[in-house]
C-alpha cells in the first residue's frame, strides 16, 4: 500500500522517432567493475569478420538485478504463450 502522505507521480517517458526504430542485435557482451555494468548489443552480419556495437548501455548494479528479474519475467510470459525459446547450439559462449 502507498504512503497516503506521498502524492503519486505518473512518469512520462518520452522517444524520439529515431530512437524508437529501434536497432536490431544478435550478439550482446556484457562486462561489469565494482561500481557499474556494461552492456554492448552488436549486430555480426553472417559471413563477415568485423562486427559494430550499435549501442553501449551502462547502468548500476542495482538497476542490473531489477533489468534481470524484468529479462526473466518477460521470457517466461514469452514462453507459456509461444513455446520454449531454443538456444541454437548448446556450444556457443555465453557473453
């Protein structure tokens, strides 16, 4: 239950029309310090020995673990609607 002596405040978010196009990644690396995360989303074109970050997000621990539980809440709603997501080889690196 709120605090009745907090008034509530709506967050309105706001993107701009480049922003939401969106970018699409197949490839994510993700690196951590004591203070921060680092996650870099690259999009590796099959067949081509360079690959571009297309975007860096750096963010808080804290804010890593609540980004992590939302990741985790996400699939498994994805999953009991559309089936089980199958990683592609078993074998590939996590980064």
């Amino acid at each position: 239950m709120a605090d009745p002596k907090v008034p509530e405040t709506a967050l309105q978010i706001q993107i701009d029309e480049a922003v939401a196009q969106g970018l699409y990644a197949n490839m994510a690396l993700v690196n951590h310090t004591d203070a921060e995360f680092t996650l870099d989303f690259i999009y590796v074109q099959p067949q081509q020995p360079k690959a571009a970050v297309r975007a860096r997000i750096i963010t808080s621990p804290r804010h890593m673990k609540r980004l992590l539980a939302a990741m985790q809440d996400n699939l498994q709603k994805y999953e009991a609607r559309f089936g089980a997501v199958e990683m592609s080889s078993p074998d590939l690196p996590v980064h």
